[in-house]
C-alpha cells in the first residue's frame, strides 16, 4: 500500500496571498524527501523534509534567529513543540488537542486562506493602534503646548479632548 496526503486545495493560493503580503514561507515536515521534493514543485517555497517534533523547533529557533519573528502553523501532535517555539503558534481547528493548547492562535476549521484573513486583520489592527496612539500623543503634546501659553482654557480643552476620543472610537470601529 502506498499513502500519501494530498496538499490542501487552498494551499497554492495561500501561499501566494503570504508572498504577496511579504510573508516568507516555508514548509517542515516529516514526510520523507520525495514526497518534502513534491511539495516544493507544487507551492514554489523551500521544503525541509523527514523532521522529528525536535528537528521541527531547530528549524523554527534558526529560521527566527535569521529571519526574526516567526509563525508557525500546524496540526499534528508532531508540531506541537514547534507551535510553542515560534513568535505566534497556529493551529489548525481540526488539530488534535495538544496542537491547539501549544498554540497561540487556533483557526476555526482546516482552511489556510483563513490564516492569511487573520494575517490581514491582525496587521490591519496593528496600524489602527498606531495611528491612535500616535494622534493621541500628537495631539496631547500640542494641548499641553498651547495650555503652557494660556492659549488654551479648560472648556475647550476638554471639548477637544472628547472630540479626540470620538476620532479615535470611530477609526478602530472602521475594523
């Protein structure tokens, strides 16, 4: 008998909305290199091939001493060790237990383009928190300035700093 695990019918499109998003990808596995050589023709990225759970987490340290923060997404008991290790461990819903407790983030069902949704959100979350942060310093420095000059009083002050807080409100509504 001969088996073989099939890629996911996503995975090509994934791959290619995380390159597109300046996402470097990789795949460890621990399938033997035959199938590791697949892989790499069908999706176009590196392939490390026949990884024990410890071979999993070398990869993953290396790979973010290199690279810097790193995700890793999975859904083996096999992968456990490695979701741990990196930046933000992914697991895929339909993974076993242990998978999901190591991980940091657990994606609903087994479908990939739902990594790069989280992807897009997280980063789109990332600079709205950015933005308000740097507008509420911006913003505060000049009250602080103007008030230093008497140019300006505590009713105004005030209305500004609710406006302020509305702006803010409105631009994280906008996720």
């Amino acid at each position: 008998f001969v088996f073989r695990e099939e890629l996911r019918a996503e995975a090509a499109s994934a791959v290619a909305a995380l390159r597109q998003a300046g996402v470097e990808c990789r795949v460890l596995t621990g399938d033997h290199a035959g199938r590791g050589r697949i892989i790499e023709a069908s999706l176009h990225i590196p392939v490390e091939s026949e990884l024990l759970p410890t071979g999993k987490v070398g990869a993953v340290q290396q790979i973010s001493r290199s690279c810097g923060p790193t995700a890793m997404a999975g859904d083996g008991v096999n992968d456990a060790p490695a979701l741990a290790e990196a930046s933000v461990g992914i697991a895929m819903g339909s993974g076993t237990d242990v998978t999901r407790e190591s991980a940091d983030v657990v994606l609903i069902g087994n479908d990939l383009s739902r990594f790069v949704d989280t992807l897009r959100t997280a980063r789109r979350v990332q600079r709205t928190i950015r933005q308000n942060f740097v507008g509420t310093i911006a913003i505060d420095v000049l009250g602080m300035g103007l008030a230093a000059f008497g140019l300006l009083g505590p009713l105004l002050a005030a209305a500004i700093h609710v406006t302020q807080e509305l702006a803010f409100i409105a631009n994280s509504a906008l996720l």
